[in-house]
DNA sequence: CGTCTATTTGAATGTACTCAAAAGCGGTGG
DNA sequence: CCACCGCTTTTGAGTACATTCAAATAGACG
C-alpha cells in the first residue's frame, strides 16, 4: 500500500490513517498508459483528476491553423487535467499525451467531490495544491510579459530540470510559445 | 453586518452562520485607501490577503529597467495579495495600488491559518477560489502563447469589461505585456 | 539500414520595440 | 470657468525580435 507515491504526496499537507488510505485505493483508478497514449482528447468531456505515480505527460492545445501550444508538462508527483473541463464540467480545449510508459492515478469527478464531503481535509489538500499552481502559473504569465525569450528559456531549464531530460527542444518552444526556429537561435545565442 | 459584499462572495461556496459572521467581522481589518495610494510595497513583507470590498486595485512589478508589468487588477469582490509572498512569507515581488477610492479587508496571514482550523470550511471556499484563481492564469498564461496581441486585447476587452472601465490604455498595454505604443496601432487596426 | 522527425541554418517578411514629437485629455489653481 | 500642466494616447521612422518557408543536417527508432 505505502508502495504509492500519491500517499507521500498528500501527506506532505495533510496526514491519512490507514483506513483511509483504504478507501483511497478502492476509488481511485489506476492507468497504465504507452508512449503517445492520449489520456485525454480535446473536445471530449473531462471526467478525471490525473496523478503522474510514474512517467509523465504533456497537455496541449491544437488550434485552428494547427499550431501546438504546451500548456504544461507533468512528471512523477504531479497532478495534471484540463482543470476548467474538469472543475466545471466542460469539454476539455486540450489533450494529454503521454511522454513515456507511465502509470496514472485517476480520480474521477463524482468521485472526487464525495471525497471532499467524506474526507474533509482533502479540501486542505487540494487548497494548498491549487494555491501552489496558482502561484505557478501566475510566475508563468508574469515572465510571459516581462522576460525576453532567452530569460524563459533560461527560467525553465533552472527550475524545471528534471522536466528537461524528458522532452524535446520543439515542445520547449511551443511550452514558451516560440517556434522550434527561434528557440534554436537563441540558444545558439 | 449584512452590508459587506464579502459575505456574499464567501457564500457563493460556503454558507455560514450568524456567528462566523461575527467572528470574521472580529478577525479583520478594514482600510480605506485613497486613489493612488499603495496597499503593497514591493520588496517589502506581504502579510494581507485583501478583498475589494469597493474600489479598485493594480498588482505591478517594476523592474531593474524601470519597466512595469500588471500582474492583476482587482475590482469590487475580487481578492489580491501577492500569493507567493503570502502563502510562503516573503518580500513581494509587486506593489499593490489603489486605482481609486477603496475599501479593503484585509486578513491577515496568521489570523487566516487559523481560521482554516476555527471554521475548517473556509478550507472549502480558497480551494474553490484558488482553483478558478488556477484556471485563469492558466487560460492567460494560454493566450500569452497562443494568441496574437489583438485576439489578447479582444479576450481581455470581452472578459473583463467592468475592469477596462476604470482603467487606462497603458495599463492594459502593461498587462498584455506590450507597449502603449504598440497597443494603441493594435487598436487603430 | 532506411525512414521519420527534430534540429539547425539562412533569407525574406512581419511583428513589436525604441525614440521622438504631436495631439488629446483630465485635474488643478487662478 | 478657463488656462495651464502633466500624463496618456497617437503617429511615424528606424531598429530589433520573431515568424515563415525552404533546405541541409543530425538523431531516434524500428
């Protein structure tokens, strides 16, 4: 049971008794999924809430023109979905691939919102996850209109770098909304 | 007591009693600030999370350039602080000024903490807010990427017209992330 | 080994910035 | 109530940043 890696990242804000790890496995769902697996399509109904227990994800949109934009990367310990399809129940504007073999935690909306009623501290939990990755994308928009695309660069590869080693130079551009071109001319630098 | 906006914002997600009612009322500070005035320094210790009871704000970074960029506007019934500052207790890396006359409550960090366990509910309520609070920056952070500066000032423009009422061009330039220059050729179009 | 995709390179074009100056607008004091 | 001051907005020329398109090179993978 403690084998999860889910249990250590909940328990880094709030602490769980053994009968609730208990119930935490029988509502969740686990995934095994390959590389380029979709976990996600845009345009369908999203119903899930995803852990990273292993591997790693990427979520992006494709739009009109068929342009690519990252909107984030999800390694072991993160919790990634499309957070406005799934917090308000509407079809997801992005798709969530996988990077590599990875095992993924789901949990499921209906699911979710009777284990916030069951398992009140869960709110704490998922306060503090959220306060955090709005902390997050709230530094992302902020370099988005302050930094040059060298500091961004620069700004993901120092924070994010276990991220780096996963992905490709193409999908750093469309994550900092560059193309391939120029990322690779400012590297040169 | 039923005059504050605040109580009807809180029980948007969570209902509360006459006596929660009272004992917020008890636990927060109210200030009045005038046009121009800053709630927030920059560099200084952020210890309020602020709730626009009337009036209106701007969160601003200014750089080593001299170059300020938005990071928010706050209007009636919207919260601001600088979240990485608050949540974690460091110096803010923005200053927060009122755009006109305005009533702020303020609550301060530790009286919040325990207010989380007083009345666990309030758990509830900033998991919610922090979640929407996610999902907008995420969608910026998106459009920063995505969009051309024209479809960014149109989704702003759209979104958040109460907003552009009570502020300027140049100010909406500096949340964009371009020129006043630039921003005012986007819009002769 | 061959194929597919990623990365690099370069030329031409478009987007956005800087700097400077003019025009517009709002607030203030006389 | 008008005139002035300071700031915002507009305009334009010149420059820098970033994209598109095309082609060459390099890597990854079956």
């Amino acid at each position: 049971m403690n084998q999860y890696h889910i249990f250590k990242n909940i328990q880094k804000h709030i602490s769980l008794t053994e009968s609730e790890k208990e119930y935490l496995i029988n509502s969740w769902d686990i995934k095994e999924v390959g590389k380029k697996d979709l976990l996600l399509r845009q345009g369908h109904a999203c119903r899930k809430l995803c852990f990273v227990e292993s591997g790693s994800l990427r979520t992006f949109n494709l739009n009109e023109d068929g342009k690519e934009s990252t909107i984030m990367f999800a390694i072991q310990d993160w919790w990634v979905t499309d957070m406005n399809g799934f917090a308000n129940q509407k079809p997801a504007v992005v798709s969530i691939e996988a990077l590599e073999k990875s095992t993924i935690i789901e949990f499921d909306f209906l699911m979710l919102e009777s284990l916030y009623v069951k398992i009140p501290k869960f709110e704490r939990f998922f306060r503090i996850l959220f306060q955090n990755a709005y902390i997050r994308e709230q530094q992302r928009s902020f370099n988005n209109i302050a930094l040059t695309t060298e500091q961004r660069y620069s700004y993901f590869i120092d924070k994010y770098p276990a991220i780096v080693e996963k992905i490709t130079q193409k999908q750093i551009a469309s994550y900092l909304g560059v193309t391939p071109e120029f990322l690779s001319s400012v590297k040169k630098k």
